[in-house]
C-alpha cells in the first residue's frame, strides 16, 4: 500500500471534520424531535385505543341493562296502554317494551314506514286507533313486502268493527332512518315518527309512543310480531380488541425508552 501524501493526508482529515460536524448537535436535535414526535403519536394512539375498549365496556353495561329490562317486560302480564295523565312521563328507560293491550277502533289512513326485518325488505303498516278511553295510538299493525305496497296504501284504514290490540309499547322515532330524514309532504317516510305522521294525518290526542302489534298468522299481512327482542352483544370482545391494540401500540414506545436509558 502507497503512504499517503501530506496533502492527502490533510484532506482526509478536513472531511472528517465536516462530517462530525454534520452529525454534531443539530442532526442530534432533528432525531430528538423526530422520536418526541413519533413517540407522543404512540401515546396519542395508546389513549385513543383505551377510550375506545372502556367506551365499549360502557356499551356493555347498557346493553346488558337492555337484555334484562327487555326480556322482562315482554313476558310480564298485559296491561292498558298508558292514557294521557301518564304521557309528560313516559321514556325509553321506563316504558319502551312493555307488553300493553289496546282496545277501540282502526281510523284513518295507512302510514307505509321503509323497513328491513327478517323477511327482507319492505314497509312497517302504521294505522290510527281510537281507544275507547278516547285518545289515539298508532299502532304498527306489522310488516308487508315491497310488492305489497299499493295494496296497503290503497286500505283506508276506517274499520268499523271494533277491535283489541296486544303488543309492545314503542317510543317515537323522530326524524328519519337509513341516513334520510322523513319527507311529510311527499308521504316519504323511514322512521316511525309519531308526532311528524300524527301532524301529517290530522290526528288528534295522539300518544307520544307507537304499539307494535303482536304475532299474526304466518300468511296473514301485515305481519305482526316482527319486533326485535334479542340484542346481539358482543362489546366485551371489541373492548378487549382496543385493549390489546393500545398494549401493542404501547409495547414498543417503552421498549425503546428502557433501551436508551439502560447503561452503557
């Protein structure tokens, strides 16, 4: 191998200099901020993930409190459905759900609500009732398919025998369903609107709440008793989903911090 000249020599060394220089204190200040930044997104990643699992344990305890509230107000005893004197109070916490008999007559027009039950896609028939205590429930007499629709947009719902109504008490859904809002003055409707179909109707001493009607024959229409009961529950398992994200975005973030504070 040849010595290296002086002048090499010289040059050599000068770019070694710069080049220490080029890593000295602000190469250092641009990798510290660079791993805050990247470390405090983690951070930021790891309380997103726990807001979410303890969001969903939260969920669980509502739904759970649902199910048993549910499950027992669907076979308690029937009742009358509630008059106007209890109306002011009446709430989803402590009415929807209950198993309640009505008993009067069907007046007035068919409202057709857009609806997807088991039976696929269709409508949910909302007709008037006078109760004999004289005030009036929309009753949810059921389900009917698409191509069903003219049939019961064409009934005049003016029944003139009287008749008795057992389902279950329902609160109004106010403006609309399936990402549209209620269209009245087209008769457009997707959610179970009792006050915007009572106003749209003309109706008068309307209840705050709807009453699903009970089963009907299997080849009968509407059909009845379509009412969802059974709550799927699964927010433990997503709870514990978040939980293991926030615990494999955290695992690395400490790992590399005891990295560098370990001796050396």
């Amino acid at each position: 191998m040849s010595p290296v000249s002086g002048a090499g020599r010289a040059k050599f060394e000068a770019e070694d200099m710069i080049g220490r220089a080029g890593a000295g204190p602000h190469a250092t200040s641009k990798g510290s901020a660079s791993r805050f930044l990247a470390v405090a997104l983690g951070l930021l990643g790891v309380l997103v993930f726990l807001g979410l699992g303890i969001w969903q344990l939260e969920r669980r305890v509502w739904k759970l409190d649902l199910i048993a509230r549910v499950d027992q107000r669907i076979h308690a005893p029937v009742v009358d459905a509630p008059g106007p004197a209890t109306w002011a109070d009446i709430d989803a916490a402590g009415y929807e759900y209950r198993h309640v008999r009505l008993a009067g007559q069907f007046q007035g027009a068919n409202t057709l609500v857009q609806a997807v039950t088991e039976l696929g896609g269709g409508y949910w028939v909302l007709t008037p009732m006078r109760d004999g205590r004289g005030f009036t429930v929309l009753v949810n007499r059921g389900f009917v398919p698409q191509e069903r629709k003219a049939e019961f947009e064409r009934e005049s719902g003016g029944f003139t025998a009287p008749a008795e109504v057992d389902g279950l008490l329902r609160i109004s859904e106010p403006g609309g369903g399936f990402l549209r809002s209620n269209d009245p003055a087209a008769d457009r409707w997707y959610s179970r609107d009792v006050a915007a179909i009572a106003k749209a109707r003309g109706l008068a001493d309307v209840a705050p709440y709807f009453i699903d009607a009970g089963a009907s024959g299997p080849d009968s229409w509407p059909r009845g008793g379509l009412t969802v009961v059974k709550f799927r529950n699964a927010h433990l398992v997503y709870a514990l989903t978040w939980f293991a994200l926030a615990i494999a975005l955290a695992r690395p973030i400490f790992a590399n911090r005891r990295q560098r504070e370990a001796p050396r």
